[in-house]
C-alpha cells in the first residue's frame, strides 16, 4: 500500500506514522508513506497558499492551484511506478460520509491511496471538484484541519494490509470483525489488589472460555452500543435474550 499525503503539515503525519506497528510495517516495506507539502507548489515568492473567500466572512480559504499542482505531482509518480491513473483521492472534512470498517476494508483493496488534507476554512471548491473521489470525515466533531483524520484512516486501513500485523496481533477476533465489541482481558497476577480474574479463565477449558468471551462480548454490546447489539441480533436471532 503506498500511500501519498497532501498537507501544510507533513512532519505531523511523517512523525507520527514513523511509530509502532505502522512504523514496522514502513520500514519492512509493506507500507510507504510521502507526505508533500502543498506550500511546495505555492506561485508566489511568499510561499502563500491561501486567500480571502470571494463573498466575504471569516477566516481564509486555500487555493486551487497549489493543491492541483502538488496532485499532478503527486500522480506523475505513481504512473512511474506503475500505478493506477484512477487512485483514489480522499478529501478529509466534516462534510464527508462517517468513516468505518467497511470502508478501511475497501481502501485496503488498492494499491495507492491519495489524502487531501484541509486547513483554514477549507479548500476552493474548484480543485475539489477537479480531483477529489471521496469526501471523508470521522465523526461529528470539528478539528482543526485534515491530518489527524488522515492518520485515523491510514492507520485503520493500515492493519489490513496483509503482511502489517503478526499473527499475534492479527485482525480477526477484535472489535466489529464480527460487528461486537471486544471482551475483557487479564494478564498476570490472578489477584490484583483483592480483584480476581475471573475462574473459567485460570480453567484451561477452551470451549468454555470461548463461551464467555463470547457472552461477555454481548453483554458489552448490548449495554454500550445498542445500535451495534440490535444489528447483530438481527443476524443471529438465535442468540437474542
Ligand atoms: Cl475529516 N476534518 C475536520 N477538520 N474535522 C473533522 C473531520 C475531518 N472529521 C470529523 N471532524
């Protein structure tokens, strides 16, 4: 997976992605990482790259050519290196669909994943329309600009790229692989400040482990995302109570 970052920022999202498993997964080459500064592709000596809003009101808007340009920058490399002209552009904003598993799953699927990263009052409306596929957002909340969505996203999609995690650490028994919340864990010691972890656990009984990890899953479910455990029922009516 290659992925290609255009921002005002590029060491927040080099720094970061540098750490952990995604830092791993770079330098064993199953990811690559360029953040380009948009600032690069400013046509002024002021490296400027934003501009009143035509109409008036607060605050300033960035501008379409440096962000078109950094783009074409961006897709001459990838067609040097083979990739497709048709990569996927996603614009981080809190205009765009909620961003989820399903969709990770998708973009796991390409080769090269391109992110626009807004800031100020958001990006003329133009560039956007020349070369954004995906309008994105996280949630319903407003940050200060497009990288921290961006990092979410690499990151989610990140752990779906085959060869990225290790067996231990692989995706399938968490959290929304099978639409429930995940169940508690323990570590040593079996008696932590009077707590004790609870018995099946210490029992070496598999299938009775895998039943309450199961029944522990649901009750979370159902108590903290209703919405998630009345889907999941739908599903397996056998398991309602
Ligand atoms: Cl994608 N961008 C910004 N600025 N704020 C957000 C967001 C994105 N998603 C939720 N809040």
């Amino acid at each position: 997976m290659n992925y290609h970052v255009m921002t005002l920022f590029p060491d927040m999202i080099t720094n970061a992605m540098s750490e952990s498993i995604t830092g791993r997964a770079l330098k064993a080459g199953y990811l690559a990482l360029e953040a380009v500064n948009i600032r690069d592709f400013a046509d002024n000596k002021h490296n400027r790259v934003d501009d009143y809003p035509y109409g008036g009101g607060a605050g300033m808007v960035m501008q379409a050519e440096p962000v078109y340009r950094c783009y074409e920058d961006i897709m001459t490399r990838i067609r040097e290196q083979g990739g497709s002209a048709a990569a996927k552009v996603i614009y981080l904003t809190p205009q765009g669909k909620v961003f989820d598993q399903q969709m990770a799953k998708e973009y796991a699927k390409e080769e090269d994943l391109i992110f626009l990263c807004g800031h100020y009052e958001g990006i003329d409306e133009r560039a956007l329309e020349n070369i954004v596929t995906d309008y994105v957002s996280i949630g319903d909340y407003v940050l200060t600009g497009g990288e921290l969505p961006a990092m979410v996203v690499i990151d989610t999609v990140s752990r779906l790229v085959p060869g990225v995690l290790n067996n231990e650490e692989s995706a399938e028994t968490e959290s929304f692989s099978d639409g429930l919340l995940e169940y508690p864990q323990y570590t040593r010691p079996a008696d932590y400040n009077g707590k004790a972890v609870p018995e099946v656990l210490l029992s070496g009984h598999h299938a009775n482990i895998e039943k309450w990890r199961h029944e522990k899953s649901l009750e979370r479910t159902r108590k903290f995302r209703p919405d998630l455990y009345e889907a999941y029922i739908k599903e397996h009516p056998e398991e309602s109570r």
